[in-house]
C-alpha cells in the first residue's frame, strides 16, 4: 500500500489520518480545524509529528494507532487484549485497505469534510481480522469502533478492544462524572498525571457514576473558552473511559466496553464489534455538547414533533392505583395543556408494591377490572397520549414468571444473586426469555393505546451468569434490551421509548439508538436539577432530558421550593409535571397553566437553539439557556442557587448572540414575580426591559436583579434589527 493521508473536517473540528503503508490506522490531528492542506504541507504535519528516538526506549519512533499496539513499543494500555489458549496476545495488524465513504483510498491525501473511513487489516501469524470504522460527523463529533473477527481454527479469547485518541499535552485538567442514586452526573475536575485515570463501569448498566463524558483540557476550561478533547462510550452495558499519560508525554483519551473474564471468546469466524466510542473536541464545553447535541439533532430517528408536555403518576400516586382517582387527574391534567399521560409503575398483576409482580406482564384484574382500556380512552378522549411503565429485564422472586421460569434468571456459581430492590435480572441473552418479555410487551401494547413506554431498569447486573455454567452474560443482556427496543419500535412505528434507570443511571449514546428521552434522576428537587440537568446535558440535548415540576416539598430530599423556581427549572429540558394536581390550591393550578403555556411557547427555540451556559462570575447564579440557529431570538433562564458573600452579583453577560445585531432583553415572569425579587432599572416599565447590540450585551451586560435564594426567572432575548 501507497502511503496516504486523510483530511477529515467539519464543523470547525480537523481529523488528519494517517493510513500510510500497512499500518493501522494512526491520529496526526485531532482537534481545531487545520483550513485547507496540501498533499505537501500534510504530509509534512505527519512528520512532524513523529517523536524523536530517545535514550532507552525502542529504536524507531512510537507510532500510535486507533488501537494502540503493543508489538510498536508501546507501553501504555494496550488496544486489544486477548490470547488463543494463551498465544497471539500481541497481534500485528497490517492493512490491506482503506476506504472513505465506500471508495478506496490511494492518492497521497484526501480531503473530504465530514465522511467515513474502513480499514481493513489483519495479523496472519495470530490469525484475527480486524474492520475499524473512524467517523467524522457532520457536527464534527469523531466515532470509530472496532470489529475483530477470529479466522483461526482454535477459539480466540478476547478480554478487551480499546479505541484510544490522542490528545495534545497541555491538555492536563480532567473533568468527568461521579454520581449515586438521586444526584446523577456531578462535576469532579482532576489533573492528569503520569499513569491511568481510568473510570470502569461494572453495574451492567451504565450507572448513576458513569463518566458520561470524560474530557481533559487546558487548566481552567469553561463552558465558553478553553479546549478539550472528551470521550464517551455509547453503551449501557460494563464500560471503560480513560485518560492517560505516558513517561513520554504521549496521552490519549480511550473506551471500550469492559468485558468480564471469559465474556467473548470467539469460535472460528465469529466476530466482536465493540461499541462507538465518540471523541468530542471543543474551544469550551458548549462547543463540545452542542456537536453532539447538533450530530443527535440530524439523525432521522430523532424526535421532532414538538415534546408533548407530561404527566407522570409515580409521585402523585405511588402503588396506589385507584381508578377513581387516576381518571380524576387525568381530567385534572388536560385543561393544564397536559399533552401525554404515563402510568407508572403498579399496573400489572399482583403489583401493590416493590416487593411482587415484577416479570407478570398482565393487567391486574383486582385494581383494574376492565383492563387499562378504559382509562388509556379517557386520557386519549381527553386530547392526551398515554404512556405505560415497564421494567422488561426484571423480575422479582415472588412473581409467577420467578416462579416458572428460575433458569431464566442471570445467576452464577449456583446460588440465586444478592436481591436489589427485591429484584433479580432476567437473561435476555436466552431467547425463550426474550420471545417471552417481548410477547407480553406486544400483548399489552395492542389490546391499549399506549404510544410511550417508560423502560426502567432498577438495580445493577450483580453475578450475572448465563446459561447452566453461569458465564458472564452482561455483554449478551444489553443486546438482547437493544435488540427488544429496536424490535418494539418496528411492531410500533410511533412508538416512543424513555429510558429510565432508578432515575437517570442509563444515560448514554447506545441506548439514545433506541430511545426517545431519558429520565434524568428520581430526585426531582429544582435545586438538585438545576446541577443535573446542565450537566447530563454535556451528552444530550434538552429536549431529551425528562424534566418535570414535582411537588411543593420535595419527595427525595424534603426541602420546599416555590413553583417558580420549580417550574423555571423544568423548562428547559422535556416538560413534565410529576405532582398529585388534586393537592394544588387554584392559584398553584392557575400559575402552573401559565407555566406550561410559557414552556410551549418557547419550546421549539429550547428544543432547536443552540445550548449556551454562561460561566458567570459567582458560584450562586445560573445563567443559561438557547439561542436560535438563525440567531434571532434566545431564552435564557437566570436562576439563583444560593446566598453569595456579596450582594446584588454585579453585571451578567449572555453568549451565542449575533455582536452586530440589537436585541431586546425582557424579563418574563409566568405566574408572577419570584419573591424578593428586586429589579434593577433596566427592567424598565412594564417590564419592558432594554435594547443593546449582541456585542454590548456579551462583552458589558446587564444588572443581576437581587434575588432570593432558589428562584428564578426568564429572559426573553428578541432581534430587533
Ligand atoms: C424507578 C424510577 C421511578 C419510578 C419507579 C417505579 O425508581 O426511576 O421514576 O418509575 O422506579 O417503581
């Protein structure tokens, strides 16, 4: 093969490629766009690149592949790992093709903006094949993953395939996401030192601690400013991220999944495909969330018809299914411009709580004797939608499918798994439990109306063994849940999927393949959201973040919010109310109408606009929100969070506008002024507030207001010229 250079560029991101002789594909640039090159000044960037031969290390120069390769001299975490009865553990793979979007590649150097490469390689000593797919978005989001597939005559034993990229050196300060049950994607900032910061997920779920995005970048980066390079594993099942840094200076960002002792082993011609691993640069945190919010934005499967507004019935009603009382807030629901209606938990056989039922998939005929026909037709009669929850890859011991079935239940070792939630995990990897959950769904799908599934997965995969061995069978069982949404969604063309997890523990790209929303957290509390709901949106745009006004006083944490600052909250996000509407006094009732129409009003700019979080000068205030693509109109929310040592906070400054174009800045209050509220005098009369050029109010700004701890309100940013 003819050495050859890709130039891969969209979306202000370059991917330089180097794909020269036979060997496997390696990074040159990742990062800022490098304009246009020539074949000349390409090829130089590739040598310049090379590191110089130093004292005690290898002879020749490192070259570091997509799948970093032990055989080069490479020391750090290997690409694949794996042997064959303990041979061929370090495989050479030299290339035999290299296409982009179909063509093969063999001038000098290719420019293309956003396309698509497949090298294909293999080791003939080790006997393994190899297809790695490196993508460039049209958003400028990297992907690539990798296919091994074993052409020997013995079984090849794989224990990891891990993309690395790699990152510049003076990209030292870490930021990814630690998390529990209720506090979902917290911020934790570290610096990358010599060694391995490495984040495994072994939950067999994706995990209310996942690392979501791992980015490391320049010390000090923002939202707004300072590059970093993230990485983030598009799969539900155990996964690794991690960032590292080499004795040489050499560090990558790098994932797989995390695949337990003897999960794969490859009979002859059989294949692994690990999952995407995307790669996202930005100049600042937005630039970087909104190439994936932009990349999920194109796809055709993404939801577009506007996000209904919803009621979910869990915090309202708990088990306590009474039809008299569900239909009731079903008529209480639709004059409040409530759009869709789910029925949470507590519908099916035997289920008055968390201890029975799981896995019996048949309308309980004590709690509802007609079925849930009737009220899935009332609510549809009301002008809603209705949504139903399932748990499909659970079951719990007392239940009759627990009790047919035990084989069917992930197990290891010959004892039954510690219980979670008074729950085991079915095996999705089997497929008479599959067709079996899969049937059930069906059943109940069409004897109701039911356009929405709440998907929940309640507890980690704990010794989940299949088969009579008990091997590890995690790999298979997120599959198998992919497998069975994709399934679902082609029975039921409209169909629409939340992915839920004790909350918001199942928040990644491979499920965001099959689903519609996800459930951010249980804790519904405005001032917990006001942190989980910006930073879950690192990886997901707004309009998939299920965000809804709870009660007054909040179930998970007890502390009391005004419907204000709870409602100002759930804007931005996928609207929803999650609050027994029979305890709301009228004037709650009325205010959170107004609330709503707020929300619809501004829906498709939140849902289409451009994510904006300013970095604003104290800890206390939140400031963000969306500006239109054609930059003509924004919303941002301006929130207090907490009590500062200095009073009124001094000026803010908004971000994303056109600089050239004047706007008018309004505060918006649905359902009245937060109290304590004290405007400055910009607020003008009537509210009416003031008109700058973009450039004025994203370099000078506007007065913070005084403000209570805990509330909010809105600023309507309109063109004028
Ligand atoms: C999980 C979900 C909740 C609710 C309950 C029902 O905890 O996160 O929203 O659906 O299950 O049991």
């Amino acid at each position: 093969m003819q050495d050859s250079l890709i130039h891969l560029s969209s979306a202000g991101v370059s991917l330089l490629l180097d794909a020269g002789g036979d060997d496997l594909l390696a990074i040159v640039h990742w990062g800022a766009s490098l304009g246009t090159l020539s074949p000349e000044e390409a090829a130089t960037l590739a040598q310049a690149a090379v590191e110089p031969v130093v004292p005690n290390a290898v002879d020749v120069p490192i070259r570091l592949s997509l799948l970093p390769e032990g055989w080069r001299g490479w020391t750090g975490k290997p690409g694949i790992e794996g042997h064959r009865a303990g041979a061929d553990w370090s495989p050479r793979f030299r290339t035999s093709r290299v296409t982009l979007d179909g063509a093969v590649v063999e001038p000098s150097l290719v420019e293309s903006s956003a396309g698509t490469v497949v090298v294909e390689a293999e080791d003939a000593d080790a006997d393994l094949r190899l297809v790695l797919h490196v993508q460039l978005t049209d958003s400028g989001v990297l992907r690539a993953k990798a296919v091994l597939r074993n052409i020997g005559a013995t079984d090849y034993e794989l224990a990891a395939l891990n993309i690395a990229l790699p990152i510049p050196p003076g990209a030292r300060e870490i930021l990814d996401f630690a998390g529990r049950w209720g506090k979902e994607r917290v911020p934790q900032r570290s610096t990358l030192m010599v060694g391995i910061h490495e984040r495994e997920g072994r939950k067999g779920r994706t995990g209310a601690d996942a690392a979501t995005v791992l980015s490391v970048g320049v010390p000090g980066f923002g939202f707004g400013a300072g590059e970093v390079w993230g990485i983030h594993v598009g799969f539900s099942g155990n996964h690794r991220s991690y960032a590292e840094r080499l004795f040489s200076g050499v560090q990558v960002v790098g994932g797989g999944e995390l695949l337990l002792p003897g999960e794969i082993r490859l009979k002859t011609d059989e294949e692994y495909s690990s999952p995407w691993v995307y790669g996202v640069y930005g100049n600042g945190l937005d630039e970087q969330a909104s190439r994936l919010h932009r990349m999920l934005r194109g796809r055709p499967e993404h939801p577009r018809r506007p996000r209904p507004v919803t009621l979910n019935v869990w915090e309202a009603v708990y088990f306590d299914h009474d039809r008299d009382r569900l239909f009731d807030l079903a008529e209480s629901a639709a004059p409040m411009g409530i759009e869709r209606f789910v029925l949470d938990d507590g519908w099916f056989r035997g289920r008055r709580d968390d201890t029975v039922g799981l896995g019996d998939w048949y309308v309980d005929d004590e709690v509802w004797p007609d079925g849930l026909g009737p009220l899935a037709e009332h609510v549809r009669a009301l002008g809603m939608e209705f949504g139903l929850w399932f748990e499909p890859e659970m079951v719990n011991p007392d239940s009759d499918l627990a009790r047919e079935h035990p084989e069917w239940i992930l197990a290891t070792g010959g004892r039954t798994p510690v219980l979670a939630r008074n729950q085991l995990v079915l095996d999705l990897g089997r497929e008479d439990a599959y067709d079996h959950v899969l049937e059930r769904i069906t059943a109940i799908l069409r004897m109701t109306p039911v356009s929405y599934i709440k998907w929940d997965h309640n507890r980690d995969l704990v010794d989940a063994g299949h088969g009579c061995q008990g091997v590890p069978g995690v790999h298979a069982q997120t599959l198998g849940t992919y497998r069975m949404m994709q399934e679902l969604k082609r029975r039921f063309p409209s169909l629409e999927i939340e992915s839920c997890s004790s909350g918001g523990a199942r928040v990644d790209l491979g499920v965001i393949e099959h689903t519609d929303r996800v459930w951010v957290s249980d804790c519904i509390d405005p001032l917990e959201r006001q942190q989980m709901n910006r930073w879950t949106m690192q990886l997901l745009p707004p309009e998939m973040l299920g965000s809804h006004v709870a009660s007054g006083v909040s179930h998970s944490t007890g502390r009391s919010h005004t419907l204000g600052f709870r409602a100002a909250t759930a804007l931005y996000g996928h609207f929803g109310v999650e609050w027994d509407l029979a305890a709301a006094t009228e004037d709650e009732s009325r205010e959170l109408r107004e609330w709503i129409e707020a929300h619809k009003s501004y829906r498709e700019l939140l849902h289409t606009g451009d994510m904006v979080r300013v970095d604003t000068s104290d800890p206390t205030l939140n400031l963000y929100g969306s500006v239109a693509p054609d930059q003509e109109a924004a919303l941002f929310v301006l929130a207090s969070i907490g009590r500062s040592e200095v009073a009124p906070l001094g000026r803010f400054t908004l971000r994303g506008l056109d600089p050239d174009r004047r706007y008018r800045v309004r505060p918006v209050t649905p359902g009245g002024a937060p109290r304590g509220l004290i405007a400055p005098p910009w607020f003008g009369q009537d509210s009416n507030g003031v008109a700058l050029t973009g450039r004025a109010l994203m370099t000078a700004g506007l007065h913070t207001p005084a403000m209570y701890p805990e509330s909010a309100i809105l600023l309507d940013v309109s063109a004028t010229s």
